[in-house]
C-alpha cells in the first residue's frame, strides 16, 4: 500500500488548501480529512519516516516550534483554550510518523476529553468537517502563521 503522506507531499503546489495548511522544508500541515471537529491538524514531515528516531536533527529542531505555533494558531482562529498533540502513526497506510494537534473546544463533551477525542476521528462521510469547510480552516490558519510573531 502506497504511504498517503509521501503521495500528498510529493507536489505541494497541486494540493487542496485543507491539505497545505503551511509548510517548510521539513513539514507539511493539513487539516484532517475523516474527523467531525473543526481545525484538527496533521503535521507531517516531508520526507517518509516511520519513527520518530528517524528525524534529522534539522527536523526534529523545530518539532517543538511547530507544535506550538500550530497550537496558537488554532487557538486564535477557533477559540480553543487547548490542545492536544498524539503521535502514533499505526494504521495501515499512515505508518509515515505524523502528529495530530487537536484543538480541544471548552464545551467538549465529557465523553471525548483526553484520549476520547479519537472518537471524533475516523467518522462517516456526513458527520465530517466539509471540504470546503476545511479549506476556509486551512486559510485562516495559514494566515495567522504567515503572520504570528516569533515566541519571545
């Protein structure tokens, strides 16, 4: 089975805005596609890995970076007072290291905080966040990236 990752960073330029959120030498940002909750996030890194040992020193320098100004972006453009940030990368297909940042909305229902908010993902086709619903995430995001100051 061909790796989803690698065939969506092959040619950025061709992607839908959902799927190139932002991106740099080393990772690419995409709205999740099968999830019901807004402005859930995959970072992926740009060349196929399938550990997180395996990231360059380069890539894993600015990991951290990106978490956090993917969290802040989320948090202006859709209000979330948090978020979450998993890594597994286990399904077949998806081996290719990624990192769900997930905003965390202050009225989720108790039954999807922590870990349960993976019920909100994998959902049927007309409970999911809309293409072009994500697409208008996506360049609002991107717009607050392009713009957001450095951390201090």
């Amino acid at each position: 089975m061909e790796c989803f990752s690698c065939r969506m960073n092959r040619d950025l330029a061709q992607l839908p805005a959902a799927e190139r959120v932002a991106a740099d030498e080393h990772w690419r940002v995409a709205h999740c596609f099968d999830t019901a909750l807004p402005g859930w996030l995959v970072l992926v890194p740009r060349r196929h890995v399938t550990s997180i040992a395996e990231l360059t020193d380069a890539e894993a320098a600015t990991l951290g970076t990106w978490q956090v100004r993917l969290s802040r972006a989320l948090r202006a453009v859709t209000g979330c007072p948090k978020t979450y940030v998993v890594q597994f990368a286990e399904k077949e297909g998806f081996a290719h290291v990624h990192f769900h940042v997930i905003p965390r909305p202050a009225d989720l229902p108790a039954d999807r905080i922590g870990p349960r908010i993976f019920g909100h993902l994998g959902v049927p086709e007309d409970q999911r966040v809309g293409d072009q619903r994500r697409d208008e995430l996506a360049a609002a995001l991107g717009a607050h990236l392009a713009g957001a100051e450095p951390a201090p």
